[in-house]
C-alpha cells in the first residue's frame, strides 16, 4: 500500500491491543497508520503488555498508551473513556482475542478497552485472532455475528499455520488489510456514486498452457487492477477482483484464473449482476490451438512451430446496457491515435492509455503515467504513483457513473 490521500491528515485512531501472540503485527499496524497521516491512540488490556510493553506502541505511535492503570492514575481518569471516544473517527482492536470479542458482544466495560468501545459512537473494525477450534467455537461464531450485525466490520482471519503450532483459520488479517479498512471506514462515511455498487476488475497476465510446465506470458505484475480494485473498496464498492496473481489477505472477493478463457467465463459469471468493469488485465490476444500432454521433449528437434489461435475479446463480449466498462491500452508508442481507435472498435466508456516504452513507468513499476479517454475529452495523469492513477480512474468512473 502508498500514500493516503490528504483527507485522512491528523485523524485520530483508536487502536485497541489485546492479548494475542499476532500482537508483534500490531505495531506494525500502528507505524503504518502513521505513515497513512493518522494519528493512532493506542489503548492496551492488561494481557496485552505480557506481551508487549506499552514503551513500544508509544514510540512506534508518538502519543502516550492508554492503559487500565493511567486510567486510575491520571487526574481525569475517570473520564478518559470518555475522552478517548470523543477525540477518535475509528475504532479498531487488533488483535481482538475471543476473550474482548466476548466482552464486546456482551456489552461488557471491566476494562478501559471495552469501556471506550461501549461509549464510541464511530465506525469499528475488529481483526480477530485465536486458535481454529476457539475460532470456530459456537460462543465465538454467535460474538461476532452479534458484532457484526451491531455494524462492526469483522475481518476475517486467514488460514495458515498457527501460533499454536495447529494449521486452520485463526491468523490475524495483515495489517494493510486492517489499514486499508481503516481508510474505507472514513471514506465510505462521504459515500459517492461507487459506493454500493458492484465493481468486476482484473489484473495481471494470463498465462495460455503449451504443456504440463511451460506457458505463453507476458511481464503483467497486476499492480495497476489491483490499485484500482483498493480505490474502488475505500470507496465503498462492492469489488470482485478477477486475477492471475496470488492477493494476500484480500479485503475483498477474489478469483483466481490462469489463462484468457478462464477469464472470459469468471468475468462473463462476475458482471451478471455487476455496475462497472474495468478490465486492466494483459489478456492473451493468441493460445496454443491444443495443449500438449505431458512435456514436450527437444529430442532431436531443432525447431518447434505451436500453431496459436486467437483467444475470446473479454472486454468486447460483456458489453450491455447498464454495464459501465473500463479498458486500458498499453501501447509501444505514444500512440494515443491507436488508444481512441480501441475506444471506439471496444465501445467502452472510458479507456485508459500508456505508453509501455516511457522511462520508469508502466509494466512491474509502481508508477504510472496514463491518459484517460472520456466521452467529454482526455484527461492527462502525469507520471505518479499507480494509488494516485487508480483514484483519478475512480473519479472518472465516478463522474460517468452520474452522467
Ligand atoms: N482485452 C480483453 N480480451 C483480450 C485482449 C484484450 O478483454 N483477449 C482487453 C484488455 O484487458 C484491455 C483492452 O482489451 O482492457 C485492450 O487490450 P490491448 O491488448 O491493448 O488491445 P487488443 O484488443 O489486444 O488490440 P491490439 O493487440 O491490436 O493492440
């Protein structure tokens, strides 16, 4: 994840730390919700500084820890609950152990912790953490649909390996998905026209099977779709990501495809019942006619020759009335002639030029520089970050979508 837009500058953020072994990920979380212009408020239970000691949030967060002593201790302790809920735009407890999760629920205020959140009257995020059978336990499952159905966002913990040493699901959400939901917290509270709305991208190079190891591809590194997929969540869409690139932690729904046909038929099933699509992956123009069994074995070959069949035009194909579609053009060139001709021959509503030769931009890179065709002219994103070219894209998509 980049910079943060300016509009999150010197917001406070609760940070709730409970006692749980992913609480090393909480400082983490902390730095980086500095680093994303807010200002995080750091409140620790008391398993929690078994752990970690409150020494570390403060520096990592700049501000002084809030704890169950300074509660008692501080002149105006006893209304530093009240205080604290007042001062903050989010709440988020990372990690949340199913011990506060349960208190949460219950409405339970026997810590400064749980007192902040019952007198907090913004957005909440929870990132739970436990082991998979505390995890799946009906006492857990029926806390967290209380929270949520209360309007907490629960973030979903990942499977993997556990502190525990036991694999399942339990692993604390990453702190950029926690960041990233912190954003969209604050951002969706000014809902624009994507908010609510289905959003279909795809991202990265499809991969077409010439035998069981070997593949045509290209040098896609799914950055830019992604990007856009981020923008669109913060501002309050309902994404589906389309990808051909492992997503860790995905704060939204993914699916994986390998080649240009598995793309055409999980976008053609995504954009049934979607509003926009904005269609950012290098999809193959040409696959091998068959794909061979086995390994193909040099022998005495000394050359090859693979009869290659053009693939389905995704883009092309999903067009319909009430489908706001988005395509991109990387060209060799500053070929903006070729961009308007793709426009027009793809009907699409908005097509996103960039040139792949320019120096330091584009293919892998982190920066881009792109020309966005409109139906009302051509808007120019000189050479900037891929989060600032998403978000320029989203407000154009933003604007179509009221035309
Ligand atoms: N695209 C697609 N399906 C394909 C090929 C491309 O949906 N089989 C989409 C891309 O995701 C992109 C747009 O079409 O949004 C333009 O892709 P591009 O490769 O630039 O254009 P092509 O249609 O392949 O034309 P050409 O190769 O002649 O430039």
């Amino acid at each position: 994840m980049s910079e943060a837009p300016a509009i999150h500058a010197a917001r406070t953020v609760l940070v709730g730390v409970t006692g749980g072994i992913a609480i090393y990920k909480a400082v983490e979380l902390v730095r980086g919700l500095v680093k994303d212009g807010f200002r995080p408020l750091v409140v620790t239970t008391e398993a929690a500084q078994r752990f970690v000691m409150p020494l570390t949030f403060a520096a990592v967060s700049q501000a002084p820890v809030l704890d169950d002593q300074s509660a008692w201790q501080s002149s105006g302790g006893w209304f530093q609950h009240i205080e604290a809920a007042r001062t903050a735009s989010v709440m988020v407890v990372a990690p949340a152990t199913a011990n506060t999760l349960a208190k949460m629920a219950a409405g339970m205020a026997d810590n400064l912790l749980t007192a902040i959140y019952l007198a907090f009257r913004g957005p909440v995020i929870v990132a739970p953490t436990m082991n998979w059978a505390m995890n799946e336990h009906a006492a857990t499952r029926e806390n967290l649909r209380v929270l949520a159905e209360r309007g907490v966002e629960v973030l979903p913990t990942e499977e993997g390996e556990l502190a525990c040493g036991e694999e399942g699901s339990g692993r604390m959400a990453s702190p950029d998905v926690i960041r990233l939901a912190v954003r969209r917290a604050l951002a969706s509270a000014a809902a624009g026209p994507l908010a609510g709305k289905k959003i279909v991208v795809t991202s990265g190079g499809t991969r077409e099977r010439i035998d069981a190891v070997r593949f045509i591809g290209n040098r896609s590194s799914g950055k830019m779709g992604r990007a856009v997929a981020d923008e669109a969540y913060l501002r309050g869409a309902r994404v589906t990501l389309v990808t051909t690139q492992p997503v860790e932690g995905p704060s939204y729904d993914v699916v994986r495809v390998e080649s240009a046909d598995e793309m055409a038929a999980a976008v053609g099933e995504q954009v049934r019942d979607a509003d926009v699509l904005v269609m950012a992956a290098a999809v193959a123009d040409f696959r091998p006619k068959d794909e061979q069994a086995g390994k193909i074995e040099r022998g005495a070959r000394e050359s090859l020759t693979l009869e290659l069949v053009r693939t389905v035009d995704v883009l092309a194909s999903t067009a319909r009335p009430g489908l706001f579609r988005v395509g991109f053009a990387a060209e060799a060139g500053p070929r903006l002639d070729r961009a308007r001709a793709k426009k027009a021959a793809k009907g699409v509503d908005l097509l996103v030029f960039n040139d792949i030769l320019a120096e330091g931009v584009g293919i892998g890179s982190d920066e881009n520089e792109i020309t966005i065709l409109t139906p009302n002219g051509e808007v120019h994103v000189p050479r900037t970050s891929k989060t600032a070219c998403a978000a320029a894209i989203a407000d154009q998509i933003e604007a179509g979508l009221e035309r």
